[in-house]
C-alpha cells in the first residue's frame, strides 16, 4: 500500500505557491452562485435557516456545536455560515476531579466562516474572513477532514479527524496537525483504514489546490451574507436531539472510545 507521502509527504515545508489567474468562474460572474438556494427537496433547509452543526462523540452523544446560517442545501452541497460573535458550545476544561467528564459550555466564535460540505467526502472546506481596519476581508481557505456529514431534524452531524490544510488566498497549502493525526493512528485511535481513507481524500484536495480547481476557483472568496442576517443562535434540540452517527464509524474507529 502506497503511503501518501509518494511525492509531497507530510512534509510541512512543502508548499506550493500559486494563483489561479485564468479561474474560469471569476471570467463567467455567478457561475456557481446561481445554484444556491433550495432545491425543493423536503429534506433540504431553506436558505437563511438556523441549524446545528454538531461533532458527535464516539459514545454517540452532541458534542462541540456551533449555529451556522444555510448559505445552499443541495444535491451536491452545503454551504453553511457563522459570523463572528456567535454562540457556540464547546468542551470545558474540567476543574474538578480528572475523571469527571468535561461538559460543554456556551463560547463566543471569533472567526467568520463560510463552510463547504459535500455529501459523502470526508472533509469540508472553510473559508475565513478577518476584519481588518474595518474592512471585511478574506484571509484563508481551511481544509478540515471530517466524518461525513448527516443530516437531522435540526442540522448536520460530523465529527473531527485532526488533519487539516491551511490554503492562502493565493493557494499555498501547508498541513497542520500532521503529528497529532499520525499519533492518534500510531495509538489505534483511527484505524489504519481510516488513516487511509483520509490520506486518499487529502490527495484529492491537493490535487484541486494545486490545479486551481473547484472551490478554489469559484468565486466563493467574494461571497457575503446577507446583511439582513443577525447573529444564529444554536436551534432548541442542539444537546439532545439524537445523534447521527456515522455508518463506518467501527472501521474508523474500531473499539476505541474517546
Ligand atoms: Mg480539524
């Protein structure tokens, strides 16, 4: 079995600087924007919807969940929205005794995101904007892999897998996280069969970074949301509607728990 690493490895020197100075869909304006918004399927949320976007634990239970605005719900993908200030819920730092189970507590988000997920990848792309003097401005594209996503009554359900990439504005790339993900494998917290399955949808996305291919040539680094918007507020339900979870979790995970 071949390791990822054939020719880039997870070398965190290896970047590769680039632009994409032909992206077709900057020359074709709202290429893609003109497929936002509701398919009209049942199942699907409406644009400007509040829903709960949660990493389920491997117990099964709402973990850290954040309330995002759907930005598009369709076949092919979903587009969800947080703006800085917003209210999440993420794992406290327990103070008491080692054993006692952490539990989550309400933190203000500081980033602006805009996130990509398409049903059935094992990652989603992010997209920040940082304010600087005043001006709203994109900063970076964040590649972070990920279960899978489900849908619920009252979002999406997914869980972390450690590895990330950060993308510049100009599409240089960097992994970050590279010895944490290749220490939980190490530990058998992921399967060996996980840390491929990630490391073959790894490839996947470089090669997209590096051919400036879709997203990365969309257009999205332009997107706003509508201003009508007001901050989401994590939808009732959040820390108890059931859980999701993820059909492959066994051979993700095997028996681990954690
Ligand atoms: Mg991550």
């Amino acid at each position: 079995m071949p390791e990822f690493d054939v020719e880039r490895g997870f070398d965190k020197s290896t970047e590769n600087q680039q632009i994409c100075p032909g992206a077709p869909s900057l020359r074709r304006p709202g290429c893609k924007f003109d497929r936002m918004g509701n398919d009209g399927g049942s199942n699907h949320f409406r644009v400007g919807e509040t829903v709960a976007l949660r990493y389920i634990t491997r117990n099964g239970k709402p973990g850290m969940s954040w309330p995002f605005r759907v930005v598009s719900d369709t076949e092919d993908l979903v587009a969800l929205h947080i703006p800085a200030g917003a209210t999440y819920a993420r794992w406290g730092r327990s103070l008491s005794p080692p054993l006692q189970r952490a539990s989550l507590e309400p933190k203000t988000w500081r980033r602006e995101i805009l996130r990509l997920m398409y049903p059935g990848r094992n990652h989603s792309i992010w997209l920040f904007w940082a304010e600087e003097e005043g001006e709203r401005e994109f900063s970076a594209y964040y590649v972070n892999f990920e279960e899978p996503f489900r849908r619920t009554p009252i979002g999406f359900d997914t869980n972390d897998h450690t590895l990330d990439i950060v993308v510049t504005p100009t599409l240089s790339w960097r992994w970050k996280d590279e010895p944490e993900f290749e220490e939980r494998v190490r530990q058998g917290i992921y399967t060996p069969e996980l840390a491929r399955m990630i490391r073959k949808e790894a490839r996947t996305v470089v090669e997209a970074i590096e051919r400036c291919e879709a997203p990365f040539s969309d257009g999205w680094e332009k997107w706003q949301p509508d201003p009508t918007w007001e901050v989401p507020v994590l939808p009732e339900g959040w820390d108890s509607a059931p859980a999701m979870q993820w059909e492959d979790r066994v051979k993700a995970y095997g028996d681990a728990r954690g």
